[in-house]
C-alpha cells in the first residue's frame, strides 16, 4: 500500500474541493432549472383553458354541423324564405318557442291563443318550435303543437343559445316582428292569454314597437348594474359596456326576467351580427370554458353546457341588446305602453 505524499495529498484535496464546488454549483444550476421549468409548467396550466378554448372554436367553426346541431336546418330555411318571398303584402311575424319537455298539450293551447289574437290574425304568422330533445321526435312535435317548423338543436346554452341561434342563422332575413319565448310559457290560464298578454299583443302591440317584455308587470325591475336581489350576474357590466358602448349607469336599468318578449327585425339589426355571434360563443361554452368556472359568476351556482349560469346573464341582457332599458319600463307597462317604440 503507498500512502499519498504531502504534496500529492494537497493536490488531491484542492481537487476534490474543486469537484465539491462544481458539484454544487451544478446543484445550484439544477435548482435553477427545476424552478425554471416550475414556472414555465405553471404558466402554460394557467393558459391552457385560453387555449383549449382557441382549439375548441377551430374545431367547433369547422364541425359546426356536427356538434351543435342533430338536424340538418339549411334546406328547411330556403323553404322558409320562399315563404317570406311569397307573402310580400303581409308583415310576417314568427313565434320562435325553446322546447325541451314542456307538456305538449300545454304548448299546443299556447299556440292556439296567440293564433286566435286578432291583431296577430292580419299578419303573416309562424310558430317555429326548436327542440332541444332528442328523445322527442320532430315531426311528431310538429304535428302535436300544429308548428310550422320544428329544428332540432343541441340542449346547450338554455333558452338564451336557442334565441340567439334563430337571430344568426336567420339575421338576413328575419321577420319583421318575433315573439321569443321557452315553451313553458308564463301568461296563459285554461281559457286563454292571461288579460294582460292579451293587451299588449292586442292593443300596445303594434307596427313601431320596438322592444315589448312578454312578462306580468312583477318580473320587470332594476338591475343595479349586476346587483339584484335574485342574483349578482356582475358579467352584466360588461355586455353592457360592449353593447351601448357607454359605462353602465349609476342608477342602474331595467331588466326583464324569464326570456319572453317581442322585438322588432329592426331592432334586432341595430347590432351587429358580430356581436350575437360573440354572445352565442360564450353562451354555448364546452365544458372546459372559462365561463363555468368565471370568478365573476354569482357563488352557488354549478355551471355546465346545459346550463351555463352565463344563461342567467344573458336573460337579464335582452333590454340591453334591444335598448329598451329605461327606469320607467315597469311603469309604462303598468300603464298599458309596455314597450319601446320607433
Ligand atoms: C369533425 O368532423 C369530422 C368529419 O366530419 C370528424 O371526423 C371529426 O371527428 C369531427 N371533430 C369533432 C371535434 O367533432
Ligand atoms: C316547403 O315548402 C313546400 C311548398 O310550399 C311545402 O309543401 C313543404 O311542406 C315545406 N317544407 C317544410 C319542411 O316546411
Ligand atoms: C278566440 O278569441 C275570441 C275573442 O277574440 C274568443 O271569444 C274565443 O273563445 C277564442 N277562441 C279560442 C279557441 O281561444
Ligand atoms: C318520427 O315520427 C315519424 C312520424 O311518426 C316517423 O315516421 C319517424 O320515423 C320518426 N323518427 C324517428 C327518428 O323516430
Ligand atoms: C304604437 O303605439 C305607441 C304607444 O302607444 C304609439 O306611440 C305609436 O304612435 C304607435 N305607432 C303606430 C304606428 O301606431
Ligand atoms: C337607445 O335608445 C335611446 C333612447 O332611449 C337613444 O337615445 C339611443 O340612441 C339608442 N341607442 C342606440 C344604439 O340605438
């Protein structure tokens, strides 16, 4: 055995402690990396969502047919604007009801009400059913609620998805007057309109009206610019800030609950279809959009395609999209004005 010598001894130890300093710088540089590439992860999980959205739109825009839609709905609107084409002299005027699993007979007698309302008979009028069940047969729904049309639609986006998809696919030619509504439709009774859906389809319906909400006087409130009793929908700032292009006022607007009313075409093409285009993407947001987890949602409630609380937003949106806004809505409504008139 040779013993290290002293010189060889110091050699070996400025060595090693060379080796200990490169081991440890290597250490540092290793650190560094692993918090580098911690960084890095945890920003592109942050952005994921942002970008799975992006996908998901591409794919969505190119399969447009395949995943919102299990109904074929081109060939049925040429149909339909030969019709327009045809009844030049009439103003047209359509119900367009959002079906699910209302009890038919009820939505058959709604529909015989509105047909029966004179100031109605003088128009060209079509019920347009779209029915978001696939286990209820079209044609059968057509033939029970005797509709003119019935689409199939995806049951996504509630009511709200539904009434948007008709403004898209329809905004060249709309007609001149609409009557959106879910087709389990609040003010009807056994043997008729309730009286105060009555008069305004009958006596404050007419060709100027602009906006009109199809709700009892109760339903219609003020909206504190998102803060309601029902409700915090703070998303509500921003569609207004995007759709009247001002702040929202300090002393908040009306607000019509329940997605019943009528609006004029000409009300409808005050906005651009960009904007109902913008809408109706959120609206329909696939389960991983940030929309279901929105920090700016009201607390409590669960979110999904079906039922987006982004829905709930929407339905409080209508007087804003249609400028129909006015403190004094309920008031007018209580005075048999209930609308907003060109
Ligand atoms: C899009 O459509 C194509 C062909 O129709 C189909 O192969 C593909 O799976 C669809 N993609 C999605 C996301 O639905
Ligand atoms: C299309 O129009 C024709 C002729 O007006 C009519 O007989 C047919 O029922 C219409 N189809 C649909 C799906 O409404
Ligand atoms: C239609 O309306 C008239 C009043 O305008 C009413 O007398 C009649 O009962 C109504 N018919 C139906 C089926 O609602
Ligand atoms: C829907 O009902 C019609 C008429 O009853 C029938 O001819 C058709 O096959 C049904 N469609 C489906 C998908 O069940
Ligand atoms: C429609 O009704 C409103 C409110 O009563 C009224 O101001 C307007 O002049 C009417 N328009 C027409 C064309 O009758
Ligand atoms: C909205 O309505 C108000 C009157 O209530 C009007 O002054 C304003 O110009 C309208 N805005 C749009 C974008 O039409």
């Amino acid at each position: 055995m040779e013993s290290l010598n002293k010189s060889e001894l110091s050699q070996w130890i400025i060595c090693k402690n060379k080796l200990k300093s490169l081991s440890s710088f290597r250490s540092i540089i290793l650190f560094i990396t692993i918090i580098v590439l911690i960084v890095i992860s945890s920003g592109s999980i942050k952005l994921k969502p942002l970008e799975e959205h992006r996908i998901y739109l591409y794919s969505k825009y190119k399969n447009a047919t395949s995943f919102i839609f299990f109904n074929s709905i081109e060939k049925q609107n040429k149909n339909f604007t030969s019709t327009i084409l045809n009844s030049k002299e009439k103003k047209t005027f359509d119900v367009v009801l959002s079906y699910y699993a209302e009890d038919q007979a009820f939505v058959g007698r709604y529909i015989r009400y509105i047909k029966n309302v004179s100031s109605l008979q003088q128009l060209n009028i079509r019920i347009i059913i779209y029915n978001k069940n696939s286990n209820v047969n079209n044609t059968q729904l057509k033939v029970n609620l005797k509709a003119d049309i019935v689409y199939g639609l995806s049951n996504i986006g509630r009511e709200g998805a539904t009434f948007l998809y008709h403004i898209i696919s329809n905004y060249n030619k709309l007609a001149d007057h609409i009557i959106f509504s879910q087709a389990g439709v609040e003010g009807i009774n056994d043997k008729g309109l309730d009286d105060w859906y009555y008069d305004r389809l009958q006596n404050q319906f007419n060709s100027s009206l602009g906006y009109m909400p199809l709700v009892v006087n109760h339903m219609i409130s003020k909206d504190m610019c998102g803060h309601h009793p029902t409700g915090n929908f703070l998303r509500l700032v921003d569609l207004w800030g995007m759709l009247q292009q001002t702040l929202c006022p300090t002393n908040g607007f009306s607000v019509a609950f329940r997605g019943q009313f009528l609006v004029s075409k000409q009300r409808i093409l005050q906005k651009p279809l960009s904007i109902y285009k913008y809408i109706y993407e959120i609206i329909t947001g696939h389960n991983t959009h940030w929309i279901h987890t929105d920090p700016r949602a009201p607390p409590g409630f669960y979110s999904k395609p079906e039922q987006p609380v982004f829905g709930y937003v929407v339905e409080r949106a209508w007087t804003i999209i249609f400028n129909c806004t006015g403190l004094d809505l309920a008031d007018r409504c209580a005075q048999k004005k209930c609308g907003c008139y060109d």
